[in-house]
C-alpha cells in the first residue's frame, strides 16, 4: 500500500513500549492517491491500519513480566459526528469504495468516516488479540484527543483561514489542561444494533483491500490474530 510505511515497519525492531500512530489528513478536495484510495480514507485508515498490522508482531516478542506493549492510535472524536449515507448500509457495496468518490464528496464528513472506519478496525483488532492465560500480549487502544493545535488543517489556507486557526490555536492552549482529562463516548453506530455487523464489513473491506496492495497482509492477521476472517 505504502512504501513508506513497510519501510518504518521495517526500521522498528524490539523492545519498545509504546507505538503512536498519529498520521492524519483533513483533504478538503477530492483527490486519489497513487494507490487509488481518496487521500483521507489512505492516510488515515489504510495506511494505519497497515502499520498496525506490520508492527503487531514485533509488539507481540515485545510481551515481558513486567510491561505489555500498547499501539495506540490517535483518533478523533469526529467518529462520533459521521453521518453515512445510504450506501454504507447496502450489504452489496464495498463500504469503503463507496466513500472512495467524488460524488458529494466533503472534507468534514470524509474525515468523520474516516475516523469511524477507524475505530471499527482498532475495535475488530482488539477482539481479534490472541489471548495467553487471560491476558493479552498486546493492548491496542484508540484516543479521540478532540481539537488540538497541529498540522491537520493545513490544506485550509487563506488570510481570514489563519486568523481563525491562529485564534483557535490560542483558545486552545488555554485550555489543554482542563480538556486533558474528558472521555469520548462511542457513537450508536459501533454499539448500537447491527454495529457489529458493520464493523465486520469495514473490517473485511479494509483488509481485502490491504491484500491486494501489500499480498503479506494476509498472512500477518493469520499469524498476529486469534480469530482472524479472511
């Protein structure tokens, strides 16, 4: 899928702790990468993904006495604002290529879905961990930090644009400490009726589409997962 992230998978060897992965794109044009996946949908939920699959087994020989690794990755609490449209629901189109068009294309909510597609995989990856005398050899988590000053915006540009961003930015900074410690609750769509349904399509479409990019795919869910679905 990307060569840039097998070639960081490949640079991490054990031991190590803790693994953020926090790449992340705000597109606010349609525009496809060279792998033909809009470019929100590939940074932030193939491309993650990916990682996560390629660094699991290196976590897993990370496993000790004294510390469980953790991947964790940096979502957004705009998985709880997407809104999918009819599509999404249709058992007969590919969750994700429905979304991988520019018919009604919008920054916002493509960001949104992205960010859910991303919790149902990090979802489906923490139900799938293998399990070694009730405990896990490695916790996969999601955080939804909310807004943040960072680079995501950095396609939104313009005089009046950076004035707004530069006063967020304030606004923000002002208040990081009391904002640090609020929880996210997860939308109806990942606990309602039929979310596990959906979450096993996301899941399947990302992965078939994993596979045909990267054939190892495959192989590493065989090999990290307990109850992989292939």
């Amino acid at each position: 899928m990307s060569l840039l992230v097998q070639m960081i998978s490949g640079k991490i060897n054990p031991p190590k702790d803790i693994d953020v992965l926090n790449a992340g794109i705000s597109a606010t044009s349609f525009e496809k990468s060279q792998y033909g996946w809009e470019r929100t949908l590939h940074v932030n939920l193939l491309s993650t993904v990916l990682l996560v699959l390629m660094l699991l087994p290196k976590r897993q020989q990370s496993k000790s006495t004294a510390f469980t690794p953790v991947l964790e990755i940096v979502n957004s609490a705009r998985h709880i604002l997407a809104r999918p449209h009819s599509a999404f629901f249709d058992e007969q189109i590919d969750p994700l290529e429905s979304y991988n068009t520019s018919q009604d294309f919008g920054g916002f909510d493509q960001y949104s879905i992205s960010k859910l597609y991303l919790m149902y995989a990090m979802q489906e990856l923490a139900a799938k961990l293998p399990v070694k005398d009730g405990k896990h050899d490695v916790h996969i988590v999601a955080v939804c930090p909310g807004a943040a000053v960072s680079d995501l915006a950095r396609e939104m540009s313009g005089p009046v644009l950076d004035i707004v961003k530069w006063a967020i930015g304030i606004a923000l900074g002002k208040q990081a400490i009391d904002v640090s410690g609020r929880t996210t609750s997860r939308t109806a769509l990942l606990i309602g009726p039929g979310g596990a349904k959906l979450q096993a399509r996301v899941w399947d479409s990302i992965i078939s589409t994993l596979s045909k990019h990267v054939p190892e795919v495959k192989n590493l869910v065989v090999q990290s997962l307990s109850q992989a679905n292939l």
